[in-house]
C-alpha cells in the first residue's frame, strides 16, 4: 500500500474540516475518496467543496463496504462512535475516533475489546497530545526529574459558546442526542491530558451544574475535586459559560510548580526538594530557594494533522500514534465518574484501570465507580430527554481548539 483512502463519517462541524485538511493535501500519503452523511443537505455541500472523485454515501456501513476506503474516520455524533469503530475493524477497515470514544464506558470496553482482536489500526483524536506544551510537560513528569506530584488544579472556561451553538442541531446538549455537554464534547481533550499526564484519580466528587448558563439538557458548568494514587488533589473546573475564559493547568510536585498558560510553560524549580526542606529546615517559617524560567519547547502543535499524519504512518510503516484507540476509555471513566457522583450526590471510587478495586469499601457518602448503575442513570435521563429542532446549520470549527 502506498497511500491510505480514507472515509469520512459524519460531514458536519469536525468532519468537514478534516475533509478540508485531506483534500488539501495536508497529510501525505492520505487521500479523501469518501464521505458519509445522514443529512442530504452535508452530501450537497460535498458535492460543491470537496474533489470531484469524492464518493458520497448516505451510510456510513455502505461505505466501509464500498471498497473504496482503507480506512475511516468517524466524527459522528457521540453515541455512534463506538458503532462505526466496531464495523468497520471487523470488515477489514482502520478506523480513527473523533473524541470522546463514547458516551458510557461499558459500551466503549466493548469497543476495545473487539479492537484487541483486530489486526486493523485504531486511534483516537486527541488532538491536544500534539501541543509541544503537553508533550513537554509529560516528558518532564515521566522522566521523575519533577519527583512526586502533590498539587494539580486545572481551570478550564476558556470554552464559551452562546445560545446559537445549542440550538443548531437537534442532537447537542440533549441526554439522547449527546449524552452530555462541556464534560462530553469540548473538554475529553483535558480530561485526556489529566489522565496522560497524572493517572487516572482514585476519588472523584464532582458537581454538575445542569442548564446553569444556557437553556439546554446537560451540564455546562462543573467542578469536581480529585484525590490521586500517591496522596496528590486536585481541583477540574470547567464551564461554557464564561467570557471571558481561563485555560491555566497549575502542577506541583516536589521539586516546584509547573504552570501552563497562555501557551507557556512556566517552572519555579526548587533548589531542595520540598519533602526534605520541610524535614531538614530549622526556620519554622523558612521556604526554600527556587528560580523561575520559561520550559523551552520544540514549538510544534500540528493538531489535527498531526493525528492524521501519525495515524497514516502507523497503517503504513507501523509508526507510533499520538493516541491509542483503546486509550479513549480512560479520560471517559474520568467524566462518567464526574457525572455518576454528582447524580449520587457521593464520592465516586476508581481504581488505576478505572474500575472498582476488589474489596474495596466504602461509607455512606461513598459508592464505588460501576459501569451498569452509570449507564441505568444516564437512560433515565434519556427517556426524558426533549427533541430538538435539527436547524441544520454547521459552524466551521477552524481555530476553536
């Protein structure tokens, strides 16, 4: 194989612009031979944009069936995801995600284990893993130079959206249609990145604020406090509703704070580590000596292209992912969690893979994380979810990430 044909399912806000980057040219060796769509109205707009020998499909299995596809790309709505993956990895097909991987993580574990058994390629749109911020910060934490985590605080509210965006399509901000808001379509990137970065928490309390800010469904303002493996907390707020926004991940470990922001990384290194300053000093007021400086970084952030570059690379020369298809599950146990404890009202219990520990227990105000009562919990908000009017109007997404 010299180049991989690739397919699009779902032509809409995120489709349309990965479209856009392939028939671009954007990523070598990839070339956009189809597209699908449920919606005639996005079929229309491919015939007028897109490459002339674009084949158009009304469903997303009749193309992987086609032929006419190596791989696909599924940026359909959330529920779907999932769907298309497993179609497609067991008809011959490579498949990468959009995010998030799912809505619920049961069904997403099934998705990973039919890609266990696939020799086809599976990956993930994590997009955000290709800002060399991230990269660097994770090289940091992962060469122990940092010592041990104790801090972490994320603000993320740099994600507005007006009442407009909600109302375009009739499946957003809906039980049924999305499956949940800011945790479930703007934030899987930071969701990702924490895990990435700092492991899965061992405790989540969460509290999701439902149609605080916008007349919808769904959450659009949430906190929610972390306890992790090694003793380190940590605060996760996000929001829809803010503007103007913050996007300002603050990291302390033992050997100073690390703070990303504004496309920066900032390090106040400690001279001593802090655990042997605390023990050793005789001042009881005593702090120790730190230097401030700016984390160089090799100033790449490719972004989507990038994934695709990568995802390319691995069906052809076996080359590294950015992210994993199988990896999705672990930020969506982190917001299903979120979730689960502010409909319990509880601190919800994971262990390092997601899942309960075995003979773990628990007090009244606790409950451990489980799949199937998350699941029961989300359809019964299904069953009372609204239908929306589809207005059918796709914004272009170029620069919102």
């Amino acid at each position: 194989m010299e180049e991989v044909r690739l397919g699009i399912i779902g032509i809409g806000g995120m489709g349309s612009g990965h479209a856009m980057n392939v028939a671009k040219g954007m990523v070598p060796k990839m070339r956009l031979t189809a597209v699908a769509d449920v919606r005639q109205s996005r079929l229309d707009w491919a015939k007028e944009e897109l490459p002339v020998d674009v084949k158009r499909f009304l469903d997303g299995r009749e193309m992987i069936d086609s032929g006419e596809v190596d791989a696909v790309l599924v940026a359909t709505p959330h529920y779907f995801h999932p769907e298309f993956v497993i179609y497609a990895l067991t008809h011959g097909v490579h498949a990468i995600s959009e995010k998030p991987a799912g809505v619920y993580t049961k069904q997403v574990r099934e998705m990973n284990e039919v890609a266990a058994k696939s020799d086809k390629v599976f990956a993930i749109m994590f997009n955000q893993r290709t800002n060399c911020v991230y990269r660097k910060l994770h090289d940091m934490i992962e060469s122990g130079e940092l010592g041990a985590m104790k801090r972490v605080n994320w603000i993320i509210t740099d994600w507005y959206r007006t009442q407009s965006y909600y109302d375009a399509a009739g499946w957003k901000a809906t039980w049924d249609g999305e499956g949940g808001g800011v945790l479930l379509n703007q934030c899987p990137h930071q969701l990702d990145l924490l895990q990435w970065l700092c492991g899965l928490p061992v405790k989540v309390r969460a509290f999701c604020h439902e149609a605080k800010w916008h007349d919808i469904e769904v959450e659009d303002d949430v906190t929610a406090y972390l306890e992790f493996a090694g003793g380190a907390t940590g605060v996760f707020v996000t929001t829809t509703g803010d503007a103007p926004g913050t996007n300002r991940l603050e990291l302390t470990f033992e050997m100073g704070k690390i703070v990303c922001e504004h496309g920066k990384l900032i390090f106040d290194r400690l001279k001593t580590n802090e655990r042997v300053w605390c023990k050793t000093a005789e001042n009881g007021f005593a702090v120790p000596e730190m230097e401030r400086a700016e984390i160089e970084t090799d100033g790449q952030n490719e972004q989507h292209v990038g994934v695709l570059k990568a995802f390319t690379d691995r069906i052809l020369n076996g080359g590294p992912l950015v992210a994993e298809g199988k990896e999705g599950i672990n930020g969506l146990t982190l917001s299903n969690a979120m979730f689960l404890s502010s409909w319990l009202g509880k601190t919800v219990l994971l262990s390092l893979d997601g899942m309960p520990a075995l003979g773990t227990t628990v007090n009244a105000s606790e409950a451990l994380f489980d799949e199937d009562l998350f699941l029961e919990e989300l359809n019964k908000r299904r069953k009372t979810s609204k239908k929306k009017e589809d207005k059918g109007i796709t914004f272009d997404t170029t620069g919102t990430y």
